[in-house]
C-alpha cells in the first residue's frame, strides 16, 4: 500500500494559516513541574503547569512578610535583634543580638540577601512573636485569594505545614508589586546598609539574575524574589513590564538553578510575544444611570478602576459586558459607594468583573433630594433632623448678634 505524502505547499499553507491567525504555535515547553504566568494587573492566568498543586515555597515566603512590615510597621523604627533572630540557620546577614537597625534595613536585607535573621527580627516587631506572626500571614493570604496557602514561619524553612502554590504565590506577589516600597526594594541590584551600633557597613546584593547583567538579565525585569531549600527545589517569583503588559511568573520545585531562569525566561517571552492588551473600560467611565429610592434624581455609576484583557494576538473574541446591581438603591447615595459591577463573558465564561461605583459630581442633590421630596418616608428621618439642627443654629447665632449690637449700640449713646 502506497504511502500518502503531504505535499511541501500544502504544509507552507497550513503554516501561513497558523501565523496569520494569531494563534500562538505552542505553549512554552516548562520542564518545572509547576509553574504560572499572570497578568499582574488583572490576574488573568497566561499559562498554567499544575499551578494549584501544593508544594514548599521556600524563601518566596518572605514576599509576605515584606508585605505585612510594610503595611504594619515604620520603615524608620530601629527592630530590636533577638538571640532567636541572631542564631537562626540557612541564608542571613549575621545580625547580631542587640543591634540597632531600621525596619528599612531588614527590608532590604530580607528581600535582596533573603535573611532568615532579617525575616525573624520582622516577625517579632511586627507580630510580637513568629506564631502570631504566622497567623497574620495567613490572614492577610486568605484576604488576595491565596486560599490553597499556609504558612508557619516568616522565612520559608522547611516545615510540612508550610505550603502553597504557584497560582497563590502570584497572587501574592501581584498584590506585593502594587506597594511602591515594595516594588523599589525588589528592584534594587545593590544596596548599602551603614554601619550600625555593632557592625561595620555591610553591602547587600540581590540574587534576582533577571535584573543583574548576567546571561539571564532580562529587558523590563522588575522583581521579585528567590528561594531554594533541599525540600523545596529551586523557586522563584519574577516580573517584568513590557508592552504595555506587566507579567508576573512563578516557578516551584525545579531541581536545576539554570533551568530555573530558563523557564522563567520562557513563560516571560511567551507573554510578551503572543498576548496584547485590550482596553475594555477606564477608570472612572461613565457605564450607566440608575433611579434612587428616596430621591427624584438618578444616579451616574461609573468604574471604580480601568480594566483590560489579554488576547492572543491577532484573535478579537467577542466580549459581552453586563451591569449588575447588588440591589436597589436607595437614598441617601455617597461619593464612591460600590453599587454593583460591570461584568465581562467571553460565552459563558466570566472573564472579569469591575466594581461599578456612586459617581461624586451630584452626590449633594441626591442627597437634599431625598431629603426634602421624601413624603412619609421614615429612612430619610435621621437625615432631616441634621439639617434641623443647623438651621436652628444658625438662626440662633443671627437672633443673639442682632442683639449684641443693639446693646452696643445703646451704650454708646
């Protein structure tokens, strides 16, 4: 029986097809047993390799921790350096107990030489005590959506009960970039800690290859932070901006360092190369007007932030939009109260869903509105007696001056 063989110009029609329509040719081939790529504005996972698995962080843990000293703590505050700081093992910048340094200082230490001492000192400031650290850092993990997420220590050694996973960590660290501190930090190659009470200057170095000028540097790199125990493999939250995209990547258990930031690099080249942004709403855009029990004014709604959708590039899927009301709005409306949201569907999947929010141009008439329209209506009592008040006030205030300078008057005579 003959063999049936493609002939070459059918193949070169096949790939122009394939090329002009935008669809991207392959997924990055990730030897990394987990792994994601997100869109940090929006969360829109880009790629995804068993990113819902479990698995040890490592040091990545220590984005967290940053996070909570930053929200929590004074960068200027002098932390006291414990013996439990002082003598804890793996990677550390030999702080010493009862030196003097800034929360600043162990910041930088903590995210660019990623000390387990600099985690410690951070925990004890900011949570009193590691444990109620920890139950801080699971807090704040369960608030970002990070709900397959637990931690035990503020440093990432090993312990079995210390878990997440790629899709969590980016999450995390999709929110840590949001913090200004945080984002300069993560983005420093050098930095210079002074002499302190005990010791000389010491000059602290990041270990992210991605921003140094090395073979991995990589053009729009931006953070974020290593990590890497026997238990855990090689670990590693990058981001960079390019494109107007910013891209966050998440590799977990990789057993080889340079395979690492290859396929870091990969995910980063795949998101940049095959996705463009699409505008879908500016912050603040007028979507609609809605009635107002209470009042005979409508309302404006508008978005509470811009919102925007990666594509492959060359695609236009169809995007539904649909406002949804949390319920009936009733008088009195403040300046920026969430109302509803807008949602988006590609089909009938929901693709994103932005808060629509009380626009703050006629908040006032609203509110005098459904004061003084109200008839009978018992909700809008608590607000008429206000405006009571300050009219008898200032009748008040006008009687009482009106006499004063009658007396004045009559005394000068």
């Amino acid at each position: 029986m003959r063999k049936r063989h493609i002939p070459v110009a059918a193949l070169l029609i096949l790939a122009v097809i394939f090329m002009t329509s935008g669809i991207a040719l392959a997924s990055p081939n990730i030897s990394s047993p987990k792994a994601v790529l997100i869109d940090a504005d929006t969360g829109q996972v880009l790629y995804d390799k068993n990113a819902h698995v479990k698995a040890y962080p490592a040091s990545t843990t220590k984005i967290m921790t940053a996070i909570l000293a930053l929200e929590r703590g004074n960068l200027e505050d002098y932390v006291p350096i414990s013996k439990k700081a002082s003598y804890v093992s793996g990677s550390r910048i030999y702080l010493l107990e009862g030196e003097k340094v800034t929360l600043e200082q162990l910041l930088y230490a903590l995210l660019l030489e990623s000390g387990n001492d600099a985690a410690i000192a951070i925990a004890e400031h900011i949570g009193g005590s590691v444990e109620e650290f920890a139950v801080m850092m699971n807090d704040k993990a369960k608030q970002l959506g990070a709900l397959n997420t637990h931690f035990t220590n503020p440093n990432g050694l090993p312990d079995p009960n210390h878990v997440t996973t790629a899709y969590d960590l980016a999450q995390i660290a999709r929110y840590a970039m949001t913090i200004p501190a945080f984002k300069k930090i993560v983005d420093t190659t050098r930095y210079i800690m002074p002499e302190t009470n005990m010791q000389d200057t010491r000059y602290l170095y990041n270990g992210n290859k991605l921003i140094k000028n090395t073979s991995y540097s990589y053009e729009g790199a931006n953070g974020v932070k290593t990590g890497y125990t026997t238990a855990a493999g090689h670990c590693f939250v990058g981001s960079a901006s390019k494109n107007g995209l910013q891209l966050i990547t998440v590799i977990l258990g990789e057993n080889n360092s340079n395979r690492m930031w290859e396929n870091t690099i990969k995910l980063l080249d795949y998101g940049f190369d095959n996705y463009k942004s699409v505008p879908l709403n500016k912050a603040g855009e007028v979507i609609r007007e809605a009635d107002v029990k209470g009042s005979s004014r409508k309302i404006k709604l508008v978005t509470e932030k811009a919102f925007h959708y990666d594509v492959l590039k060359g695609q236009s899927p169809e995007i539904e939009r649909r406002t949804v009301l949390d319920g009936e709005i009733k008088a009195p409306v403040h300046p920026g109260e969430r109302l509803g949201f807008l949602e988006y569907r590609i089909g009938e999947d929901v693709i994103g869903k932005i808060r629509l929010i009380a626009d703050d141009t006629n908040q006032v008439q609203v509110m005098l509105s459904s004061i003084f329209s109200s008839k009978g209506d018992n909700n809008t009592l608590p607000y008429i007696w206000p405006v009571l008040l300050l009219v008898s006030a200032a009748s008040v205030y006008i009687v009482l001056r009106q006499k004063r300078n009658k007396s004045k008057y009559f005394f000068r005579k």
